[in-house]
C-alpha cells in the first residue's frame, strides 16, 4: 500500500511542475505494470485503485489547481513539507517495487524447470532466430503444398481442357494451325496433359501433310520435327496407340530420321498388319537403313 502521506504526485512518481502529458506517460507506465490482470502482487488491485484515484485528479485542470491549493495548505503533509524546503522529495524508483519485493514472492520452481530453463536461455540468439524463420519457411511450403498448388493446378486442369475442347472444333474445321496453337496452350497451362501432347502431333502432321500436298515442303519439315516432338511426349502414356506410332514413324522418315522411325512403324504394323501404306513406309525406312527385311514377315 502507499504511504498515507504521500501525494498524488508521488504516487505518479512525477513533480511539482509535471506536464499533463508527464503525468499521463507515467500513470500508463504504471498501470501497465499494477494492473491486477498482470501484476501477481495480493495488493495490486488497492495500488492500481490508488494510482488510477491520482490520474483522474492531476489530469484534470481543475482537480488539479484545486488539489495544488489543499496541498499548500496542508503544511504538515510530506509533500507541504518537501515543498516549503523541510523534506527531500525522494527519488523513487517507484514505490510500487517496494510493495512488490515486499509482498510478492515468484513461485519456487522444480529443479528439472530450472534445467530446463537455463538449458534454453543457453541456445544463442542468432540460432533461434533460425530456427524460427526455419520453422516459418517450412510451415509456408507445407500450406502451399496442401491448399495453394492444388488449387493452381485445378484452374489449370480446368484451363487446358478448355483449350483442348476449342482445339477439337478446329480439327473438326480442318483449321489445323488454329488446333495446334489451341493445344499448344493447353500444354504450357498443364505440361503433364498427355492426352494434349498427343492431340498437338497428330495436328502438326496434318498440317505437315496439307503444306506437303502444296508442294511446300520445306515449310512442311518443321511442322514435321515439331509433330515427332509433341509424340514422343505422349508416348509413354499411348504406347498402343497405332496413330501416336504411326505418327512418330512417319514424321521422324519425312525428317530424315530412317533409322529411328524404324521401331514405331514396325510396332504400327504389329498391331494393324494389313496396312499396306505401313508396310511401304515400313518398307523405305529399311532399305534407307539397310536394316533386314525381317521386319516384314509380319502375319
């Protein structure tokens, strides 16, 4: 508790001659300290009673300059005594410590608390700094796993289908340079969209083949490389496929590519052996390679 002499301006630790805004920096300070919620002391609630009874005077002019006029008349209060020169103003490093060292004792910890504690406090600050921005970054790439790349990758999925559906009506049009720009969309917006891949090669090779029929054949080549590409792409995914293998054999002969064309067309023609264009292409490949014949003793 504090001491029944001492003034409202010693309870706020302040003097004589403070500036409303002293006085209100200091009580803040003070009832941030003595607020019951905070303070552990069995008398915080009285001392935050007396500290907040001492604001609500010296913050208000009036209270104030009547307080002030009791103050000077009260010569046989300390503060009367202090003001006419009979008594040092003490310089408290705050009276409330007072009361706190007298009446409040931390609760004893056990041995193994203190272990513990001293064990932390030994960690260096700059590795807990660390290890708690370590902490956060790992947090951050788990939420992002779990709930931002599902997400992206579902409006991607949702993208690429959409493209792969407009690139579906251009074929169905014949408007093969607008179906291979629409699946080329569609595969930057989900690169893993194999069934794309496949749809992208097949429409670069009809446009190979319409530029071919032209006469445009250099025009044709790279539409050609292009096709054997996308193809490769879809391969692992369509390894049955008689058009993707067709397809890569073709386009991989008409780039040059006798020898590595060989496989796909051979495998094309295991699986539709009466094709006679097959065969002739098949054929081609091997007198170009000077492979054996073998290949064709297909049933």
């Amino acid at each position: 508790m504090p001491n029944p002499g001492e003034s409202y301006y010693e309870v706020l630790n302040v003097r004589r001659d403070a500036s409303p805004e002293e006085i209100t920096a200091s009580y803040r300070k003070l009832a941030k300290v003595l607020h019951p919620d905070v303070c552990g002391s069995p008398e915080a609630e009285e001392l935050f009673k007396v500290v907040n009874e001492a604001y609500q005077v010296l913050k208000d002019p009036k209270k104030r300059e009547d307080y002030d006029v009791s103050l000077m008349a009260a010569d046989e209060s300390d503060y009367g005594r202090y003001y006419s020169g009979g008594r040092r103003y003490r310089d408290p490093r705050t009276w409330y410590y007072t009361h706190l060292h007298q009446s409040y004792r931390p609760p004893k910890t056990s041995p193994e608390m203190a272990a513990e504690k001293a064990k932390r406090s030994s960690i260096p600050r700059i590795l807990q700094v660390l290890i708690f921005y370590t902490t956060l970054f790992m947090a951050i790439v788990i939420l992002v796993q779990l709930f931002l790349l599902p997400w992206m990758n579902g409006m991607a999925a949702a993208d690429a289908r959409n493209l792969f559906e407009e690139g579906n009506r251009w074929m169905n049009e014949e408007e093969y340079q607008k179906a291979i720009e629409s699946y080329e969309q569609a595969v930057v917006k989900l690169p893993g969209f194999n069934e794309g891949w496949r749809a992208k090669g097949l429409a670069e090779l009809k446009k190979a083949d319409e530029l071919s029929e032209k006469g445009l054949k250099a025009q044709a080549e790279p539409y050609y490389r292009s096709g054997a590409q996308s193809l490769l792409q879809a391969y692992p995914s369509f390894p049955e496929d008689v058009q993707v293998l067709s397809g890569l054999g073709f386009s991989l002969y008409s780039t040059g590519k006798s020898e590595e064309a060989v496989p796909y067309l051979k495998k094309s023609l295991e699986i539709h052996p009466g094709n006679p264009e097959l065969r002739t292409l098949l054929t081609n490949a091997l007198h170009e390679t000077g492979m054996q014949e073998s290949y064709l003793n297909l049933s």
